[in-house]
C-alpha cells in the first residue's frame, strides 16, 4: 500500500520535474529534483500534505540545504502531496465522473471554460 502511495507522488513530482523542463528556472529546476530524489525515502507520503510536516522532514533528511532552499522543496512536496492525495475527483462515483466529462466537453466546444 506505502509502495502504491509512493508511486502517486513521484508520479506528481516527476510531472513537476517535467513542466520544470520545458519553461522553469535553473533554481526551480533544482527544487524540483530535490523534492524527487527525497520522496523516494519518506515512508508515509501523504502526511506530506501538511507544509509543517513536509518541512520537519526535509529538515531532517538533508541538514545540508540552505533555509530558503528547504523551505521551497518542502513547500513542492506538500503541494505536490495534496495534488496527489487529495484530489476531489478521485472520490466521485464513476456516474458523477462522466457526468462532469460531459459537462467539460459541452463547455469546450462553445469555446467556455467549465468552472468545475
């Protein structure tokens, strides 16, 4: 189970990593790759969702950082763990899914954005 919810935040931040590619900076480039590297190591990702634990934990795994530098990769690994865990789809029954697909695909073709 640990293994599975693992999976969904390198997932998150491996998208963060990419996005990071394509039009970030160097320092946010950087960020991203730490916020990776270190939630291959944390046990219970989705405690992460919590800023305050995800900043006592890269507290704890790399002393080495400077203070702004922990504060921004804790900041990426909780955002990137409330993406993960905490998305308000992920609970609504397959109906309700495909009911708000067809919403979204409504709103497309009339050029709209559907604030859903």
């Amino acid at each position: 189970m640990t293994n599975k919810l693992n999976v969904l935040l390198q997932s998150e931040l491996a998208d963060e990593l990419n996005r990071m590619q394509t039009g970030g900076t160097s320092y946010r480039l950087e960020t991203a790759q730490l916020a990776l590297e270190l939630s291959r190591h944390v046990s219970v990702p989705e405690s992460l969702r919590h800023r305050e634990v995800a900043r006592q934990y890269v507290r704890a795994v790399s002393m080495d950082l400077q203070e702004d530098r922990a504060e921004d990769v804790a900041k990426m690994l909780s955002m990137a763990a409330r993406r993960a865990y905490s998305s308000p789809e992920s609970s609504f029954s397959l109906d309700m899914k495909v009911k708000l697909e067809e919403k979204r695909n409504r709103y497309k073709s009339y050029g709209l954005r559907a604030k859903s």
